[in-house]
C-alpha cells in the first residue's frame, strides 16, 4: 500500500513539473515572438 502511495505521489509530482515545464517554455515563446515580432512598415 506504501508503495502504490509513493508511486502515486512521485507520478503527481512528475506531472506537475511537465505541466510547469511547458507553460514556463509556452511563455518563452510568446515573450521571443513579441520581442521579435515584425512592425510593418509606416507609408
């Protein structure tokens, strides 16, 4: 029973770092396409 816990608990915390791992990379990259984003030009 511990260990289905332990599994439980080290799955959970895994998913929560994947999860946070790809907003922090999703935020990355709108900050870069701001950054980066084209201005067209003025007539």
């Amino acid at each position: 029973m511990v260990k289905k816990l332990v599994l439980l608990l080290a799955t959970a915390a895994g998913a929560a770092f994947v999860q946070k791992k790809m907003k922090d990379q999703q935020a990355e990259q709108d900050l870069w396409a701001a950054a980066t984003d084209r201005v067209p030009p003025r007539d």
